[in-house]
C-alpha cells in the first residue's frame, strides 16, 4: 500500500490512477482548509490541483535533471507574478507541493496522508486556546497623518496619556508629495468604547486630515 505504484516507465493506468489520487485528495484538502483560511474562491481551486500539477511535473522530469532544472526555473517565476499571501494560505500551497512530490514519485497513500492528515491537524490545533496572548490581540496600529508644518515629536503625548495604557513609535514616512506625514504607533486602548472621542481629540491636533486604527500584525505595519 505504501510502496511506490510506478514501474519504469510509467504506464497510463499509473498515470491514472496517481492523478485521480491527486486531484480528489486535493480538493478535500482543499476544501478543509476552507473553513478556516478567508480567502477567494479561486485560491482554493488552485490549492485543489496543485498536487496534480507537482506530481505531473515530477512524473515526467524524473531521472532528467536538466528537464528538472528547467521546470524548476519556470515555477521560480510565478513568485514575481502573484501577489503576497498570508501566511495560512503559504502553509497551504507549501502542504499541496509536499504531497504533489510524494505523488509524482508513485507514492499515492503517503500523499493522501500529507494532505488529508496535515488539514486535520491543523484545523485542531487554530481552534485550541494555544498561542493566544490577551495583550497581543488588544494592540492596534494607529495611523495619522500630518501636515509637514507640525512638529510631531511629542505633539499627541498629553492624548496618549489620557486614552492609551501603553504606545509604540512604529515609524514615519512622508507621503503626498512629501507635504504631509504619516506617524505609525503601536497603541493599546484603556477603553475600546474611547475609540471614537480618542480620534476626534487627534483630528483637533492633525487638521483633520486622515487618520486608521488597524489591527496590529507585522504586514499590516508596512508605512
């Protein structure tokens, strides 16, 4: 059962039977992973066959490594055509890659069990209580822009004080044109019901201009 199903070469009922194997474990993997990755339709059906295009390419460009090489170079170029993901839906592609080699080289059941084994795990382990720290899901990211006019430094300290328990300098970059500033702060609320006088006592010192409060992640703090 777990022995290689390929013999030299391979026959098109190997062939068959290892695509088949791919595509519908890919698409329940596919479709596990659904329920806890927000993301399009269409990366799921793409997660769905990317075994199946692994293996295939594997199957074919076995024991050639120049052909190896060369498919190798290709795949290397979707990276500068796809837009960055999360990293749900990296581990996703990445589990779908490991199981297409494990189908390419023959090995139908060691595939199966990739993808079917590591979606259970982990849809188990995202809802355990593990890795959830109170004070990390409690800071924000606060953006504000600024005219160039105002001297930034310190100039929204007495506000902090008042409505924050604890604030971060996440960075400054100048934007529209190098007329205004946007601040970045790393904030942590005394009261989440404060939020809406907090950002109006802002708008009196930044002349009303723009101004975010965003969940705090690493992507997300890209001034």
């Amino acid at each position: 059962m777990f022995d290689s199903i390929f013999s030299t070469p391979v026959t098109v009922s190997e062939f068959f039977i290892m695509a088949g194997a791919a595509i519908l474990s890919g698409l329940v993997f596919a479709w596990i992973m659904s329920f806890r990755i927000r993301s399009k339709k269409r990366f799921f059906l793409v997660v769905a066959i990317v075994p199946f295009i692994v293996a295939s390419v594997i199957t074919f460009v076995k024991g050639s490594i120049g052909a190896g090489v060369a498919v190798g170079g290709a795949f290397s170029l979707i990276r500068f055509r796809s837009a960055p993901g999360s990293v749900d839906e990296i581990a996703a592609i990445l589990v779908a890659m490991g199981s297409g080699i494990a189908f390419g080289m023959g090995f139908v059941a060691y595939g199966v069990i990739i993808l079917l084994a590591l979606s259970i795990v982990y849809l188990l382990l995202s809802l355990l209580p593990i890795f959830e720290h109170k004070k990390m899901s409690q800071e924000r990211l606060l953006r504000i822009t600024i005219p160039e006019s105002l001297e930034y430094s310190g100039a929204f300290d007495e506000i902090f004080k008042h409505y924050l328990i604890s604030y971060e300098n996440a960075g400054v970059k100048t934007t529209g044109m190098g007329s205004m500033f946007r601040l970045s702060f790393k904030i942590q609320m005394k009261d989440a019901s404060e939020e809406k006088s907090f950002i109006d006592e802002l708008r009196t010192k930044n002349g009303n201009l723009e101004i975010a409060i965003l969940p705090y992640t690493e992507a997300n703090n890209q001034l």
